[in-house]
C-alpha cells in the first residue's frame, strides 16, 4: 500500500513535522530521504530492506556506490545525495565541536572527534588536530593521503 493511504498520523513525513525527528525509527528517516519506493514497494519498505541488507545506518552511510546502486530502485544520484548528507552532517558536527570549544581531554574524545572526521575513507590519511592550552579544538586538518595499506609523509 502506497504511503499516501496511510492515515496520516501513520506518515513518516507529516509524524515528523508534528512530533520531531527523533520520534521517527531509522526506517522511516530513510523513508523520507528516499521520497519514493518502486513497484510494489513503500519507500517505507524499501528502507527496512535496505537496513536489513546493510545492518545498520552507518554501513549503508559507507557502503560504496557499487554496492548502493546494486539495490533495485537506487542509483547514482540518490547515492550522491546520501554521501552530501553524511558530509554536510559531518561539517555541521566538526563546526560545532570548533565553534563550542568541546575539549579533546580524554583518548576517548580524540578517538570520538576523529571518528566523525575520518569515518569512511579508504585510504590512509595524515590529519592535525590543532588545540589551544585547554585542549580546545582550535582547527583540524588533512595534511597527506596515502593509499589503501600505506602513506608517505613528507
């Protein structure tokens, strides 16, 4: 059954609009980027299969195009726009961490900060965290990149 004859206080989108974000399961945030399901399909079901394929929403965030694409009804301009999303939610936590003065004070917290500035590159890569006395992020750079198993820095 198409998402339009749900009774509308079922529908992802307008659950969202009147209840927030965060009322919503990961299938239906998926549901609403996806905008449409294909035959016979809801973009409701199609998101539950592609969570169920992936496992999670971070493997479906890092999966290649190839493996993205390989799902019926996606290819690769809804692939582009999930990888802007993960980028553009990426910069939006980096410049909150810069702007908020978030401390980098434990192991944890680098690991944590760098997680969300690496998180799902292929290739090796030489980055700088920049810190005032207070270990407050100051900047963070990628100064080299290297290749899947190696780096060379100069």
């Amino acid at each position: 059954m198409a998402i339009t004859d749900w009774p509308e206080d079922e529908r992802p989108r307008e659950r969202l609009l009147k209840q927030g974000a965060a009322s919503l399961s990961d299938a239906e945030l998926l549901a609403i980027f996806l905008r449409m399901g294909i035959t016979g399909k809801s973009a409701v079901d199609l998101a539950r299969e592609l969570l169920n394929h992936f496992g999670s929403l971070t493997s479906l965030f890092y999966a290649s195009q190839t493996e993205f694409c390989a799902i019926p009804g996606l290819g690769p301009a809804k692939y582009a726009q999930l990888q802007a999303v993960l980028e553009m939610s990426r910069r939006a936590l980096q410049e909150e961490m810069i702007r908020g003065g978030n401390v980098l004070n434990s192991p944890q917290a680098v690991k944590n900060y760098l997680r969300l500035a690496l998180g799902g590159h292929e290739h090796e890569v030489f980055y700088a965290l920049f810190l005032n006395a207070q270990n407050g992020l100051i900047a963070s750079e990628e100064l080299f990149r290297g290749s899947l198993t190696q780096m060379s820095v100069a």
